[in-house]
C-alpha cells in the first residue's frame, strides 16, 4: 500500500478529527484502515457485477450485433453500417419514428399542461386537497400494463362503451377510438398525457411550495392581476421543476413501449407503430437481430442527445 | 438531508384575515397569497369554480379506476358494460380466477417484487455506504455508471438482454423460465444508489468517529448505525423500487420459457385474447393487480412525494 493512499484513507476516516477522537485517534484510527483499501470495493461488488452482466455488457454486445447481420448456427456476417442504412431507409421504420415522434412532442406537451393545470387547480394545504391529490395520482402508481387494460375497456367502440356512452349522453356518435387507424394514435397519446400529467403535477406542486408568498403580496400592492402574477413570479420561479418534467417526460416518450404493445399492440394497421414496437417484432418475432439492435443503439443515442440537450438548454436559460 | 425532506409544504406569509395594514379587500387578504391563483376558501363564484374543476379532475383520474373495480364484481361484465355501480354483484370474476391460473401469476409477480426489491435495496445500500462514507481512487467514475445504469432501461437493451438471460457469459447458466430472469437485471438500479448515497453523506462524522473508537466492525457500522439513519431514504427507494419493478413489461416477456412464467400484469393481454376467458375476468385481473401498488402508494405516500420532488425545488 502506497503512502498517498493511506494518507488519502486517514482523510476519509475525518481528518478534521474532534477533541474527543484526538487522544486515540493516532493508533487507532490507522490500524483500522490499513490495508483496507479494497473495502470500498468489497460493498460496491454486488452493484457493479449487477450493472456490468446486465446493463453494460448487453449495450456493448448490442453494438457489436448492429454490425452484423445475425445468423443462430450458420455465424454472423459482419456487414458494417448496413443495419444502420436499413433502419433509416426502411419506410415502417420511418414511420415508427414519426409516431414516436408525435407520440413523445404530443405527451410531453399535453402532460405539462394538465399537470401544470392540476397543480395550480390543487395548490394548498387543505385536507380535501390532500385527498384530491391522492386520488388524481393513482394513475402514476399503476403498472402501465394495468393502465393499457383498463383504458381498452374504457376505449371500447360501440355505444355501449364506457367513454362512448358519456359522449353519447352529450349527443357525440360512438367514436372507434383505437379502431381505427385515424384515431388511434391520439387515443394512445390521451393515455399517455392521463399517466404523465398526474406525475408532473406532484413536480411542479413542490416547485410552487418554493415560491416566496411575499412576492405575490408585492404583486398585488403594485396591482398586478392573476395573470401577470403567474406568467412573471410563478412560471420564472418554477424553471427547475419545469426542466425535470421536460426531460423526464421526452425520454418517456422516446421509449414508450408498454402502453402501445398493450392498448393497440402498433396497430390498426401500423397506425400506432412505434420505434420499440418495431424493434421488438424485429428483434423477438422475425428474429432479425442485427437491423433491431441496429435500431436499439440510435434510439440510445437519441435518448442521450435529447437528455444532454434539454440539460444544456436550461443550464444556458438559469445562466441568462 | 435537507434535500429529501424539502418537500414538506411551505406556509409562509400566510396571514390569516389579514394584518390591519391592508384593509382594502378585508378579511380575504390573508388568502390571497396562499396560491399561485389566489384561491379564496370564502364562498362566492371563486370557490365553485374550482369545486367544479376538482369534480371533473376527480371524475377523469379516478373514475376509471371505479368503472373497473365495479366491472370485476359486475356478474354480467362484458366490456360494453362497465359502469359506476355494479349492476349485479358477485365475487364470480375472483372464483374462476383460480382456474385460468391468474393466482399462479399473482405469485410470479410477488416473487419478483419480493426478490427484486430485496436484491435492489441491498445492492443499493452497500454501493451507497461505500460512495457516501469512503474515500477512494476511482470514485467519480463509479457513481458516472451508476448514473449511466438510469440510462439504460430496459427497453433500449431489450435484445441482447434476452441473449444474456438465456446464457450468462463466463458462467453460461440460463436464467430463463427462473424469477432470477427478471430480479437479477432489475437489482442495480442507479436511482437507488443515487437517493440512498445523497442521503449517507448527511450523516454527521461524529457519529461514525465515535462508534469507530468503540471497535465497531465495519459491517455493524453499516447495519447499525448508519442504516437506522436512513429510514426516510429507504421508504424512497422502497416505493419507487416496487413501482419500478411492478411496471416491468418487456423484461417478464423476454425472462420467460413459456407462458406460465409470465408476471400477472404480463398475463392480463393472454388473458384477454384467450376466447375461453370472459371479460370478467380480465377486469378482475387487473383489479388483482393493482391492489399491491395501491397497498404500498397509501402506506408510502410521503416517500413516494418526496423522491419525486427532491430535485424540484433545488436550482
């Protein structure tokens, strides 16, 4: 064991030693730690074996088969960029990308708003806003499998339906909803926005408990209405909530897979085809592994620009 | 710990019927600052507008959830039927679950959560003692992977991920048709490791110097006294642990041999698409299913919030 190390140990024991451990601290506290440099790694092994056989090596070995093309028995042929080209040229991929696309813009979007909405609707301390907030976030809480069910059932397309007979009572015609290729990508967005919002409400309830009351109450003595109040005290004050709501929410979006596959499972007729469902019939139904993985690794990549984006975006907006 | 318990309300500035000062609007000044709106609890078209808006809130978030409770005790559910109150209540749905089976995946799906909350929790524990309390070469490049894990979620390795369950490398056992499928892939999960490791580093030195002076090993350390400390973090990652887990889709589907092995919230679209199975039952699957998240939200719901809002309020 080197001296750097040692010393760097004692430091991490506390090197600005109290009165009480200085007497002893000399014999004690070194014999302790000696030759215990391995002990940090000794309770990070679980962890680190875990994430290496089950996150690590798959996204490398994910890599490596975006550069093949696949053959169990027969072995890979290594093709190069071919399985990237496929991916992009391939017109249901493109597609795939267009629904994710709207799919994650639309539930982002639609989500902060009736998150935002609920928030400002259910800010305060009551008890029956308590209650109220725990009953709109049940949503949140429920295995998205769970939510696909219950909203299939909800969506059903005759008049007898559960949604359709509510819009029936207004006078509005029984609707396919997930029927029907015009409909059901935006009946799949609406399920989406009714998990989301609900979640980003609780984000951004905390970030209005953060806004200094005595800032409204100046507003008020310079004769600000409700509206100036919100767009010029409340909304400035909720940018760090905000940020997290987006980039949770954009990332959700890209990698939607659970309530498509159970809601439409990508269909009427491709309607609803997102880019997981197609890497998951690709990869898991047509056995063609090297095009899904090929697929997988850009919509990681995807997943890291957008996050690296909206991190810089708002960084940049805090610093002016 | 100041970041994990920033969530509790903040009241200032409330005044209540007001400070004499301003007279203008009377007693209703206190309120005004109360929320970003300044919802007034007095009555007037205020109020019922927003007892209004909390009806329709309340009817689309929760309504569902009755429509499908009513429907699994409904005798004649059928999908077109769901209502608010069931037309003719019977326990039927819950007696022929048994026979489709849908106890044997209630079963899967509590091993796994048991199992894979146990691991994760563990793994978490032991990681975050080891970045939160110790000094050592290489740390910041540990906690980046940790991180990195919250980057790869299931879905985006969902491929080579099969190929790994169905032969580990090095060891080449496969994990598939075992719960081992599902609780080994789940147990590092960089959010765990992340919540649990901000909140070690709250713990004050004293406490560790103290007990170090006592000879205690470092294994008691961890288990007694730095763990005790920690209930409020393992409450976070207990309920986000479940849910994470609860919401495995694609990792229960690639995991499994046959259908047998699937997770009940796997098996409820087997269910549906079975003709022998009525709708009735489907319903009454998925009520089964929901009734451990809805145990744990309403026993955790103070961590669940907390977790969540950790790192709403900070810049």
């Amino acid at each position: 064991m080197t001296v750097p190390a040692r010393s760097r140990a004692a430091e991490g024991a506390g090197a600005p030693a109290g009165p009480p451990a200085a007497p002893a601290g000399g014999r004690a506290r070194p014999a302790f730690l000696r030759g215990r440099s391995w002990l940090p790694w000794l309770f990070l092994a679980p962890g680190l074996l875990l994430a290496t056989v089950f996150k690590f090596y798959p996204m490398v070995e994910g890599f490596r088969l975006s550069l093949f093309e696949v053959q169990p028995f027969l072995g890979n042929i290594w093709v190069g960029l071919d399985n990237y080209a496929t991916v992009l040229t391939d017109p249901r991929f493109q597609s795939a990308i267009g629904h994710t696309v709207i799919l994650a813009v639309g539930q982002t979007a639609g989500g902060l708003i009736v998150g935002f909405a609920l928030a400002l609707l259910l800010e305060g301390q009551a008890r029956s806003l308590w209650f109220l907030r725990t009953a709109v976030f049940l949503p949140v809480v429920t295995a998205l499998a769970v939510v696909g069910e219950i909203w299939r059932l909800l969506y059903f397309p005759t008049e007898g339906g559960f949604l359709n007979s509510l819009l029936g009572a207004v006078g509005v015609g029984p609707m396919p909803f997930l029927d029907s290729p015009d409909s059901a990508l935006w009946s799949v967005m609406a399920v989406g926005i009714w998990v989301l919002g609900p979640y980003n409400m609780v984000i951004i309830l905390a970030g209005l408990t953060g806004v200094d009351r005595n800032l409204y109450e100046a507003a008020a003595v310079d004769g600000a209405s409700i509206g100036q109040r919100l767009l010029h005290i409340t909304l400035p004050a909720l940018r760090p909530a905000l940020a997290i709501v987006l980039t949770l929410s954009a990332i959700r979006g890209l990698r939607i897979f659970t309530e498509v596959y159970v809601l439409t499972g990508g269909g009427p007729s491709g309607s609803t085809e997102v880019w997981m469902t197609r890497v998951f019939s690709l990869g898991f139904e047509r056995n063609d592994i090297g095009v899904a993985s090929a697929a997988s690794v850009l919509l990681l990549i995807a997943t890291m620009l957008l996050t690296l984006g909206v991190q810089y975006a708002t960084r940049r907006k805090a610093a002016s | 710990m100041s970041i994990l318990t920033s969530a509790s309300g903040n009241v200032g500035g409330t005044v209540p019927g007001g400070n004499g000062r301003r007279r203008r609007n009377g007693a209703r000044t206190g309120h005004r600052f109360d929320s970003a709106l300044g919802w007034s609890p007095r009555p007037g078209p205020g109020l019922a507008l927003r007892i209004l808006l909390c009806a329709i809130a309340l009817f689309v978030f929760a309504a569902p959830f009755v429509a499908i409770v009513s429907g699994a005790f409904d005798a004649r559910t059928d999908s077109t039927q769901l209502s608010l109150i069931p037309n003719s209540p019977t326990l039927d749905n819950f007696e022929a679950a048994g026979p489709a089976g849908v106890w044997g995946y209630f079963a899967n799906s509590l091993f796994i959560v048991g199992g894979g909350l146990l691991l994760q929790m563990t793994v978490a524990v032991l990681a975050a003692y080891a970045l939160a309390r110790r000094k050592f070469r290489g740390q910041a490049l540990v906690m980046v992977l940790f991180l990195l894990t919250m980057m790869l979620p299931e879905e985006i390795i969902a491929i080579p991920l099969s190929i790994v369950i169905g032969d580990l490398p090095l060891v080449g056992i496969s994990l598939k048709g075992t719960v081992f499928g599902v609780i080994l892939p789940v147990g590092a999960w960089g959010f765990s490791i992340l919540v649990m490791s901000e909140f070690m580093k709250e713990i004050p030195k004293e406490i560790e110097e103290a007990a170090r002076l006592d000879g205690v090993g470092e294994l008691r350390m961890l288990l007694q006294i730095v763990l005790p400390l920690c209930r409020p973090a393992l409450g976070v990652i207990g309920v986000f642990g479940f849910i994470m887990i609860w919401d495995q889709y694609l990792l229960p589907m690639i995991a499994a041999n046959d259908p047998g092995d699937y997770t009940l919230t796997v098996a409820l679209s087997l269910l549906r698409s079975d003709p022998e199975v009525g709708p009735g039952l489907v319903v009454a699957g998925a009520v089964i299913a929901l009734v451990p998240s809805l145990i744990v939200y309403l026993c955790l719901q103070g961590s669940l919030v907390r977790g969540l809002t950790s790192g709403a309020t900070k810049g």
